[in-house]
C-alpha cells in the first residue's frame, strides 16, 4: 500500500515536471521570437535613421534650397530693392543684456 502511494507520487512528480519543462521551453521560445522582432525593429529603424540623416543633409545644401525658392517663384534678393529704414536716436541704441541697468 505505501509502495503504491510512493509510486503514484513520483508519477505525479515526475507528470508536473515534464508539464513545468514544456511550459518553460514554450515561455523560452515566445520570449527568444519577441527578442528576434525587436532586434529586427531596431535595424530598421537605424536604416530609417540613416536615410534621414542623408535626406536631411540634402535639403539643407544652399543650392537645394536655393531651386525649391525659385520653384515657389521667390527672387533673390538685389540692393536695387532694398528699402533702408531710419530709426530714431533713442531706438536705434544697442539692446541691452538681459539684466544689465540702465
């Protein structure tokens, strides 16, 4: 009677181990696939990074900007136009620091 109840034990034992090690390995693979898509995330978004710093580069040449500002019919600007304003004595001081007195 007790060798049964011993039996009957260390099936059970041994019936939640292999359930334990299945649940684990199974854990183990979802969190091995969640790591996997992370990484295959972050490359992507260092591709995209990088397209973006070139992109950015680009735009910023002079001679692009220069084409899109005649593309949206601006002129460059000549002395022939410019308009000079006076400003009186008292506005045409220096600004001052911020915090400095009077």
């Amino acid at each position: 009677m007790i060798r049964r109840g011993l039996v009957l034990l260390l099936a059970l034992a041994l019936f939640l181990s292999a359930l334990a090690l299945v649940t684990a390995q199974h854990r183990a693979r979802s969190l091995f696939i969640d790591v996997e898509r992370a990484q295959q995330q972050a490359r992507q978004l260092d591709i995209d990074h990088d397209r973006l710093n070139i992109e950015l580069a680009k735009l910023s040449q002079p001679a692009y900007v220069e084409a899109e500002a005649r593309r949206l019919g601006m002129k460059p600007v000549d002395g022939s136009r410019t308009v000079f304003l006076n400003l009186p004595a008292a506005s045409a001081a220096a600004p001052l620091a911020p915090g400095a007195k009077k």
